[in-house]
C-alpha cells in the first residue's frame, strides 16, 4: 500500500511539474514553440502568443505551417518527413535567418534555431524564435548612429571622388576647349596655311575628347569591378536572408508576402552579397510603393530560361510605374520617390551587367509592377565545365 501511495503522489506531482516547466518558459522574452513529428504544435510560450498573436489555446493541435509564408507553409511537412526518414539535418541544431507570418497576415525577418526531443519512439522539436524586427532602444540608436557614420563616410567618399575626377578630366577638357578657341580664331583668317592649323587643331581635340572618354570609362570598370569572385548560391537561401533584411524595420506587418522559387533552378553563379543588394533594393521599393495601397502582397518567382539563365521576378500590388519613369527606370538620379536620389536601380542594373544578366521592368498580375531580372545558372555551368 505504501508503494502505492507513493507511486499515486508521483502521478500527482507530474503536472504540476509541467505547469511549473511551462510557466518558466513563459519568462523567456524570445518566442519557444514544440511540435511533434508530424508538425502539430503542443506548446506556445508566452512570448509566442505577443510575436505571432495567437493564444496557446487556439494553436496547439494545429499544424505549425500556419506561423509561415509561403512556399514554406506548403512545404513544411516535407521538411519533417524528409528528416526522419534521411537524418539529413538542415536546419535542426544549425539555426538560419527566415521569416515568419504573424495572425493578421504580415511577413515578418526571424532568427530560428531548432532543437530536438527523443522520448522513447517520439520525436520532438522546440522553435527558439526570436523577432528581428524588434529592436530595442539602444540598438535603435546604434542603428541610426551607424546610419548616420556610413553617410558621412559616403559624402565623403563621393567628394573624394569628385575632386578625383575634376582632377583627371580638366586637362582633357581644358586642352579641348584651349583646341576649339584656336580653331575659331584661325577661321576668321581661312588660308590655305590656317586651314591646314585648324584641321591639326580638331584632330588634337578629338584625341582629348576619347582621353576624357577613357578616364570615365576606366573609373566606371573600377566602380563595377567590385568583389568579383562569384560562388555557386542558392537562390532560395538568398531569397529568405534578403527578405529578412528588408523587412527587418518592420515594414511587411501588413503585406501578403511569398515566394515560388523553381527547385529545378536554385544554384546560380554570383556574388551572393550583391545579388542580395539587388533583392533587397527591389523588395524595399515594392513596400514603399504600396504604402498607399489597400492590397498589399509582394511575389517573388524564379524560373529557368534560355537554358542557362535563371530569371528571377519581384511583383507587388502597387499603382504601378508612370509611364515617363518607367522609360528611363534605370538610369542614374531617376527615382520614383519623391525624396528619392535615383540610385537604387541603377546600382541594381550595373550589379546585374557585371553578372552578364539583363534587368526590366513590366506591369504585374497584381496590377503593380514585376522586376525581372537574369542570372547564370551554376547547374548549367558545371555540366559546360
């Protein structure tokens, strides 16, 4: 009888042990979530509850899919099944950058680790997620002081380059116009002899108007030139990490955001940090042109084309270009913001060049506007290799 009472008292305490367990998860800021291995959710901290919106009551037995945009909402399950049955560990004890989806819809840049569970045949995995758009106040300022350290550091850079350049190109052009007075002034004197001096004198300013031409030309191959060690990436990754950096300011609370990456086509041949820059340029002027907008879903696609290329596709749902911009998009100081400089996609088409791809811009299905854009697919480069 006494092992009894004993064993009857163990019994008892158990819960109270898991409702102590629970209510001590609870004091982690960061939001913790467990799944079994079929993705239904059996426990939501607190912090869970004020990241996503939901209650604790209201997801556990639900599918842990209903916390992620697409295509990963889709894809979940398969990512769990794949794992018992290969072992082969992709995010489980190796953490990544990705995004997640809040109750009212919006998209939002996580930090999400993954831990894992055995108790006898079952498996567990707990989420550790933390919201990368919150930031707190001293981040903030450091932000806005680092913010503020980089544009000086470009002002700077670009009166240094300025002085540069007025440097190299006023003899040229000093020599040019010094051509032109001459030649004028011996034409109001035509002889044979003046003639024969004028013609010396345009030949010479045509050499100083290709030196000049040479001088920007070599500066722009230098500005392109870069970091041009290009590695095989894969697109999706790509796609997830530049996501979250452009919405890491919290700005796709409200946007409908997903993404059809063709797995067919996911290794390219690029700069992965420039090929991001250019993402995160695109998706950050899809979000400010659909401020105003009562819809707002951004798209992004990528599919293969021509054979060796892979064209990769940002739509959103705004009002579209106006014809005058959209005629000169990519060239320097033409903005499509008020307060805008104009060099976003500029910097974005030169990117894209120096990776021997194209840029455009068209209407999308959403009724806003679709910038596709090409890279060298890695698949197709090993298989010529």
């Amino acid at each position: 009888m006494a092992g009894g009472t004993d064993q009857n008292l163990e019994n008892a305490l158990v819960p109270e042990r898991i409702n102590n367990l629970h209510a001590l998860i609870d004091t982690v800021p960061d939001a913790m979530v467990v799944i079994d291995n079929k993705g239904a959710i059996i426990s939501f901290s607190k912090g869970a509850e004020k990241m996503f919106g939901y209650n604790e009551a209201e997801v556990v037995g639900e599918n842990v899919s209903m916390l992620m945009p697409s295509p990963d909402r889709e894809a979940h399950d398969g990512y769990i099944r794949h794992y018992l049955e290969t072992g082969e560990r992709r995010v489980i004890g190796i953490g990544r950058v990705t995004t997640a989806r809040r109750r009212d819809g919006g998209t939002f840049p996580i930090n999400l680790s993954v831990g894992e569970l055995i108790i006898g045949d079952d498996h567990l995995f707990t989420g550790f997620i933390r919201d990368m758009s919150e930031q707190r106040e001293t981040e903030r300022q450091l932000h806005i002081l680092q913010a503020e350290l980089a544009h000086v550091s470009r002002i700077t850079s670009m009166g240094t380059l300025a002085n540069s350049l007025a440097h190299e190109l006023n003899q040229p052009l000093t020599a040019v116009a010094n051509y032109v007075e001459a030649a004028k002034d011996l034409l109001d004197q035509p002889s044979a002899e003046n003639i024969a001096m004028v013609r010396e004198a345009l030949t010479e300013c045509a050499a100083e108007a290709i030196r000049a031409g040479k001088i920007i030309y070599r500066l722009r191959e230098f500005i392109m030139r870069g970091d041009t060690v290009r590695e095989i990436a894969s697109m999706s990754r790509l796609v997830k990490e530049a996501t979250a950096l452009a919405l890491v300011n919290g700005d796709g609370r409200d946007v409908d955001f997903s993404s059809r990456l063709d797995p067919s086509c996911d290794s390219v041949l690029v700069v992965p940090v420039q090929i991001q820059q250019v993402l995160v340029n695109l998706i950050r002027n899809a979000l400010e042109a659909m401020t105003d907008s009562r819809t707002k879903r951004i798209t992004i696609t990528s599919r293969p084309v021509d054979g060796s290329k892979v064209c990769v596709s940002v739509s959103d749902s705004g009002p579209g270009l106006e014809p005058h911009i959209a005629e000169r998009l990519f060239h320097p100081f033409i903005s499509t913001k008020a307060s805008g400089m104009g060099l976003g996609l500029s910097i974005c088409h030169t990117i894209i060049n120096a990776h021997g791809g194209k840029i455009g811009a068209e209407p999308s299905d959403m009724g806003g506007t679709t910038f596709n854009f090409t890279l060298s697919s890695a698949e197709v480069d090993e298989e010529d290799g």
